[in-house]
C-alpha cells in the first residue's frame, strides 16, 4: 500500500512538472536565453556548410541554412537589445553555491540559461533596494519575495508584480527563509 502511495505521489508530481513546461517560444521572451540560444543556433547551422555536411547538397537546403541563420542571429541581436536595456548583474556566493545571471526588464526577473545553484529545501528569490543583503538583517523592509525558485538549473522568469518601478530594486537575493541563510545574490545595474 505504501509502495502505491508512492507512486500516485510521483506521477502526480511528474504530471505537474510536465504541465509547466514552457515552448520555445515562451523561452525566447527571456533575452539571457535568447542570446543564447541564437547564438548556438546559428553557430550550428554554420558548421553545416563550413564542415560539408551531406545535407548541404541536398537542393535547396544551403539558402534554407542560411535563412535560419540569419534568423538566428536576429534573436540573438533583439536579446541583446533587451538586455542593455534593464538591469542586471552575476550571481555571487560566499561559497559557490550558485553562479549565473539575474536581468531585471519591464517588471520582470530573468536568470540566464547557465543559472546553477546547490538549493536548500525552501530557496524563494526576492528583489530589494539594498546593494548588498549582508549589510542588513535580510529579509530587510524593501525586500520583495517573489517566490520560490522554479528550478535549481537553468533559465527562469518572475513576475515583479505590485510595483510601479521595478527599476528601484538593486539586488536579487536567493533565500531560505526556514533557515534563515542567504545562498546568494547579483547587484543589478545597466550595462555601460
């Protein structure tokens, strides 16, 4: 019975990880994966033709190529855009615990594609106006929780929502707050 129970819970929980999924489409509105996946798409197609691959021969294929090349690096380009245009910044820890990027834009929290982060079993991300969270007893009064996290890997998007001007936080900050320990965090600034 105890078995059973299990695994209802288990395909419970996997039928919930699976209605999360986002398209590529959904993914491409993050400009760190943008870039990114623009970047090696175009990247990949190129070495089609650079290295002769038979398909290259095949007629018509090698414009193809080169359209969804060009296509690649549009969104790679329009990612860019993006991100000059908000505020971001690398995730640091006193221990390595995490590493990646944060991007704030137009009321919404982005990490990058290469977001990496060893969890505790409760990790929310807030937003605050403090430069550095261990300079205060965080969570400190400026500090919005926007949730937890949705994975410990990869790209993520938050909605920064009750706020005016999202452009006033300074600081992503990963927390658990039932340990009370700040994993790590990126000071958000517009790139020069």
């Amino acid at each position: 019975m105890k078995k059973l129970l299990l695994l209802s819970a288990i395909s419970l929980l996997l039928v919930g990880c699976a209605s999360k999924e986002q398209s590529l489409d959904d993914e491409l509105l993050n400009p760190l994966f943008a870039v990114q996946y623009g970047d090696a798409l175009a990247e990949n197609l190129a070495n089609l033709i650079i290295n002769k691959d038979p398909l290259v021969e095949e007629k018509g294929i090698e414009e193809k190529i080169q359209k969804e090349i060009a296509s690649a690096k549009v969104i790679s380009r329009v990612g860019k855009e993006r991100q000059n245009s908000g505020m971001w910044g690398n995730f640091v820890s006193e221990d390595d615990m995490v590493s990646g990027l944060a991007l704030s834009l137009e009321n919404t929290l982005y990490v990058s594609p290469d977001f990496d982060l060893r969890p505790l079993p409760q990790t929310h991300i807030y937003l605050t106006t403090v430069v550095d969270p261990r300079d205060v007893t965080f969570p400190d009064t400026s500090a919005l929780d926007l949730g937890p996290i949705h994975s410990s890997f990869g790209a993520q998007t938050y909605a920064i929502t009750g706020q005016n001007d999202a452009s006033t936080f300074r600081t992503a900050v990963l927390f658990d707050p039932g340990f009370k320990k700040i994993l790590g965090f990126a000071q958000l600034s517009k790139k020069e």
